[in-house]
C-alpha cells in the first residue's frame, strides 16, 4: 500500500462521538439508544438515571447527553450540562416558558457549546422537501399556510388548552417558521364547536408581508389510525401564487394517500417514494450528533425553533382564553 492510500486510511479513522443517555426509560429513549448503538461514529460510554448525570458529566469525557425527562425537569437538566461544558440533546418542549430558552442560550454561547432538541418534525423528510420547493418558490410567493390535525383522544371537558398545546403540538407548531418564516401575531378564529368540542382554531400572521395561515386541531374518536401511541393524522397545505403543496402524515394509516403533493399553473407531482418512516427520524439525529460535534455543522432543530414552538401554543392558548389577538 502507497503512502497516499495510507494517510487516506488513516483520515477515514474518525474517533466516535462519546454520547450518554440520561433519563427516564421511555420510548423515544429506546430507539435513539438503538440507532446510537448501530453507528460505528458514535459511542454510548453511559446509560442511566437523571440522579448520575452531574457525576457524568464532570467525571467522564462525555461529548453529549441525551436528556429523557419530564418537561418541568429539562431547562434544569440542560443547564447542568452546559455548564459543565458538555453539548446536550433534549425532546421538545426543552422548557415549559420561552425565558428559560432564553437562559439556555445565554448559556451555550458562553460555554460555546450547542443545545440540539429532538423535534422529530423537522427531521421528517417530507417536511424538509416541503421547506425546499417552498424556498424554491415551486409554489410562487407563499401566502398561506394550513396546520391541520386530528386526534383520537379527546382531552377533559375543561382542559387548559395552552398547556395541552404545549405538552402535545408545540413541535407541530415549530413547522409554521419552518416553513414560512417568523410568526408575527396569533389571534383566535374560533373556540369550541357544537361538532367537536373542545376543537382549537387559531388563525397566524407572518411578519413576511401578505403571508398568512391558520392551525386547526380536531378531536376525532372514530380517526382510524394504527398506532403505538395515540393515533394522530396531521396535514400540511402550503399554498402560493403559483401553486400548492400538501405533506400527508398518518402513521399505520388505513387509507393511503400521497405523502407529498404539489399541484403547480402547469402541471402536478406527487413523491410517494420519500421515506415516509417515522422511525428513520432517529438514524438522522445520530448522524446529526456527529456532525454537530465533529464537523462543527449546526442542527436542524435547535433554541430558537423551540423557543418558537413554546411561544405558539402558549399565545394560542391564551387567545383562544382571552378572545384577542396576541403578538408572538
């Protein structure tokens, strides 16, 4: 062997990435652990329980901690591996109030660290298609955009809406900026409905001139979906001067509809092909892990799209409370 194939052998030795996982033994827990055990770039060097994390992170050479952990315990968590100069991964929403994203930002730029949070939305690839034709203006100028979903399970009588949004679509609600850029106001457009009570509408001012759009959150007991957990179908409409698009997402879906569609002036596509596998979310995220920490590429998915997400089901929250327009 030459001395160029040599030093090319020895480039492609990239030391893993030392990971460990910290928190309660969920689900999501369980398949990032897989996907993290599957990829030769990166290294599980401990598993456990939030109690062992500030012995973690100050013992071992720890690069990054995944947090699994209840919402009111997480801004906590993460500070604790900021401060300890350690990268950290947590599930959306990584606070329970858009201050404390504040303060974790404040505390990764000091420490020159990053906070990556684990909204599957974003990694989703029909969403990330969705964002490039909209960026490519496939559609023309983007005017409106139509947050639609349906849940099976229908909360309490009198359940607080701001907290139920922000525990189950805030995330959701992070695609809004995703896809058409900041939020500038949020108002209601409508409460409850004799047809679905309880039913969440709520109507969204972009700061882009001319851009508008609306959520629309069901609760539909006979929604027949197949499901680990409970049974969601979300649709997304984007539509522009030119055209539209939708991104279909059913998981187990008894019924089968493109994934993906637009419809331009002169013509339409479909890509059925696109990995429509939610379970695929976690592979990226490792893969992410690794380029954030050794390549220095920034996440898809970080404070300010979280911070976003927060302050949208709390100011739909509100709103709909209140029965005024509020400024995000």
């Amino acid at each position: 062997m030459g001395f160029w194939q040599r030093l090319i052998k020895l480039e492609d030795k990239v030391e893993p990435v030392r990971v460990a996982l910290i928190g309660e033994n969920s689900e999501e827990r369980k398949r990032l652990e897989a996907s993290y055990l599957a990829d030769p770039k990166t290294q599980i060097i401990f598993s456990g329980a939030a109690e062992d994390l500030k012995k973690v992170v100050r013992t071992s050479n720890v690069e990054l901690v995944e947090v699994f952990a209840p919402v009111e315990q997480r801004a906590d968590l993460c500070g604790i591996c900021l401060d300890a100069g350690v990268n950290v991964s947590v599930a959306m929403p990584p606070a329970a109030e858009p201050g404390k994203i504040d303060f974790l930002k404040s505390q990764a730029e000091q420490r020159s660290r990053f906070v990556r949070v684990r909204n599957q939305c974003l990694y989703y690839e029909p969403y990330q298609k969705a964002r490039e034709l909209i960026g490519e203006e496939k559609i023309g100028w983007g005017t409106m955009l139509k947050l639609v979903v349906k849940h099976k399970q229908i909360p309490g009588k009198d359940f607080n809406r701001g907290s139920w949004l922000l525990e189950k679509e805030s995330g959701y609600l992070a695609l809004a900026e995703f896809l058409y850029g900041p939020v500038e106001k949020i108002f209601m457009l409508a409460g409850r409905s004799q047809s679905n009570p309880g039913s969440i509408l709520v109507g969204l001012k972009f700061k882009i001139p001319h851009r508008m759009g609306y959520v629309l959150i069901d609760f539909v007991p006979e929604l027949q979906i197949r499901s680990f957990g409970e049974p969601v179908f979300r649709q997304v409409w984007a539509t522009g001067t030119a055209g539209v698009i939708m991104v279909n997402r059913g998981e187990g879906q008894l019924w089968r509809a493109p994934v993906l569609w637009l419809r331009a002036k002169d013509y339409s596509r479909t890509w059925e092909m696109l990995k429509d596998d939610w379970n695929l979310v976690y592979p990226s995220l490792v893969e992410e892990t690794f380029c954030a920490v050794r390549k220095n590429q920034p996440v898809v998915s970080g404070l300010d799209l979280a911070k976003t997400g927060i302050s949208l089901a709390l100011a739909a929250g509100k709103s709909l409370s209140d029965k005024k327009e509020l400024a995000v």
